[in-house]
C-alpha cells in the first residue's frame, strides 16, 4: 500500500518537472524583453553656420492716399447735374458735379458787351496793339494842331515881312496852343479810355471763370470717395460737393521706434504685409522722414510710396511693415526644420555624440529656409533636423 502511493508521487513530480521547466523559461524570456534598451531615433544633423544678415526694422501703420481733395463749389446756385457715384473712378477735369449757369451766362454777356463798346470807341482791332494815336478822337485833335500851328508859322513869316499886324500873330499862337492842349487832352482821354477796357476784360475773364465754375471737376485723376450733394440742392461758394482720392500710389505711414531712427533714411525699401491680403507681401520706398519725433510716442514718423495700379489696397487699412537696414551683422542660422515650436517656446535639440540635448533658444530673421537663433545656439553646434517632434532631452540618436 505504502508503496503504491510512493510509485505514484514519483510518477507526478516527473510530469510537472518539464512544465515547470517551461514555465521559468517563459519568465527569463518576459524579463529579457523589458530590460532590453530603445531603438535610436534616425535623425539628420547640420551644423548652425554663421553669416552676415539684413537686419530689419519692424514696425507698424496705416495705407493713406497719396493725395485727398474735398472738392468745393466755386460759385452758387443750383445743382442742375451730379453725374458720379462714390466710389466711380474719375480723370483729371472729369465732371462731378453741374451748377445752373444761367446768372453766369448773362453775367458774361453784359461783361463781353461792355468791353466790346470801349474797343469799339478806341478803335481797336482784334490782334492789333494799342496805338494812342490811331484813335479817331486824338486823330482829329492832331489834325487840328497840325493845321494850326500851319498856319502860325505862316503868320509868323508874314510878321517879320510886316506884312500882318501883331495882334494878328498872338491870334494864330493862342489858337496853336489851344489845339495843342486839346490834342494832348485827346491823347489822355484815349489813354484813360484804354485803361477802362484792361478793367472791362478784367471783369469778362472773371464772368468767364464764374461761368466755368458752374461745372466742378476733378483736380485730378482718382477715385470718389464722397458725393454730397444731389440734383436740386443748392449750393454756396465754398461749400464741399464731393470727396476725391488718388490711391495710386499710396502712402504708408509708420511709426519707427527711437532707437532705430538712425538707421532709416530716404529710398529704403519697405515690405509690408495687411490683414485684408494674408500671406502676401506688398513694397514700397521710403519718401519722407520726419524731422522731429513724437514727444508723446518717442517715436518717428515715416511715409512710403507704394505703387498700387490695381487698386487692390486700400486707404485706412492696418500695415505691419519690414525697413531692411544698411548694414548687414552676424548671425547664427539653422535650418527652419531644426525649429520645434511649442506652445509659443522655440527649442532646438543639438546632436552630442549618441544623444540629443534640448535648448530653449530665440529666434531672429527669416533668411530663406534658414532661420537666425539669436540666443541659446553657438555656431558650430550640430542640430537635429529630421524627426524634431520625436525627440527629447537625453534620447539616443543615430
């Protein structure tokens, strides 16, 4: 009995050996796999290079147009036209507006009428200058001097012969004399005359312009921006009709911090970027620097030209703009793929041997696909350009 139950223990332990056997192989296996080390992160390495850079100044603005008119009435009266709507693109001298001319008109007339009497009492031909003495009034009086003092100097003869008495000759001379203060009396009423006629053709270009005036134009090539007055509105001299705009080219105003004042100057160029066009990039020049800051601000005002031939900017819109300076620095450029950005930290990870090391780094100028570290980066240093979002401080690399 005893022994049955010997044969039979026997018999188990040597079935449940090899599983055992088994099961410890399992776990050395198990326990092998999580000690086993990651994999190396494949990554490409390039060394930050340094180099001289365009250094810009970056600032802010508004679009302006290059030139704004607020045009007035010139005359009174009534609106009879007003042929342009807001935003109607418009030449130089194009009608805006049209006032009723019929006061002017008649105004002109009677100017043209009055100095037309005045040249017709002178005698004066169209494209002709003025001759004192072609004046039929002074004509006469000169003829009349003439033929009395013809017949003094006879008189004259006739008294040294004896031949006429002595009151006689003080007759003849007061007579020349009288038609000689009537000629030159007939010279100055000429003259007089004459200077009536420069006052009445005064008075005519003046009724001609009044009557021009009746028609506002354009002062010159743009855009309207405003119409203020409408058919049958009465208008007063100097009273604003309508609002014209040249928004080609266009000026843009800055405003440069103190610090950089030195380093801008007239014919910079000037690239900006609105909200209106994301991602594109417009240009311009430098034309007017400020003399003097803004007390308030410490800051300087500068204007750009910036061509606009088809319209697409607009007056009033909000620029955020780049003035490249003359002189040209240092500065250590990675490649922009070296650059993770994380929630608003740029870091870079340089290859040290087997591993990467994490720096928190800022940045500077974009030049190409190569972005300026302006701190945390030596020029030399190797960093990580290939997997950048896989990589951490301390992982193995290859």
């Amino acid at each position: 009995m005893n022994r049955g139950i010997v044969q039979s223990l026997i018999a188990a332990l040597l079935v449940a050996a090899p599983l055992a056997s088994g099961a410890c192989s399992s776990g050395d296996a198990k326990g092998k796999d999580q000690s086993a080390p990651a994999a190396a992160i494949d990554v490409a390495a390039a060394p930050a290079v340094e180099q001289p850079i365009a250094r810009f100044i970056r600032a802010t603005g508004t679009l302006m147009a290059e030139e704004q008119a607020d045009v007035a009435a010139e005359t009174s009266g009534r609106v009879i036209a007003a042929t342009v709507e807001r935003g109607t693109p418009v030449a130089q001298g194009a009608e805006l507006v049209r006032i009723s001319a019929t006061e002017t008109d008649a105004q002109l007339k009677e100017a043209e009428a009055n100095a037309g009497q005045i040249e017709a009492r002178l005698g004066i031909t169209p494209g002709i200058a003025f001759d004192v003495n072609a004046v039929p009034e002074v004509q006469n009086a000169k003829a009349s001097f003439e033929l009395a003092q013809s017949e003094f100097n006879r008189i004259k003869a006739l008294l040294d012969e004896r031949v006429v008495s002595q009151s006689e000759y003080d007759q003849r001379r007061t007579q020349m004399e009288a038609a000689r203060q009537q000629y030159e009396a007939a010279k100055n009423g000429a003259a007089q005359q004459y200077q009536s006629l420069q006052a009445a053709r005064a008075r005519v270009t003046l009724a001609r312009k009044a009557n021009a005036d009746t028609v506002v134009r354009a002062p010159f090539g743009g855009v309207v921006a405003e119409r203020l007055v409408t058919t049958g509105d009465y208008v007063n001299k100097g009273m604003k009709v309508a609002v014209v705009v040249r928004v080609d080219p266009l000026r843009v105003q800055l405003t440069i911090p103190e610090q950089f004042v030195s380093a801008v100057a007239m014919g910079q160029p000037v690239t900006f970027e609105v909200d209106a066009y994301p991602g594109r990039q417009f240009e311009g020049r430098v034309k007017y620097v400020s003399p003097a800051l803004q007390a308030d601000q410490r800051a300087l005002t500068v204007e750009a030209m910036v061509p606009n031939p088809n319209a697409v900017l607009k007056p009033g819109l909000f620029a955020t703009a780049r003035i490249e300076q003359p002189a040209r620095t240092p500065g250590v450029l990675v490649p922009a793929a070296a650059v993770l950005i994380s929630s608003g930290t740029s870091r870079v990870y340089v290859v040290n041997g087997d591993h990467v090391e994490e720096r928190i780094v800022t940045t500077g100028e974009t030049v190409g696909d190569l972005v300026e570290i302006s701190k945390g980066l030596k020029a030399g240093e190797r960093v990580a350009t290939k997997n950048v979002a896989q990589l951490a401080d301390g992982i193995k690399v290859s």
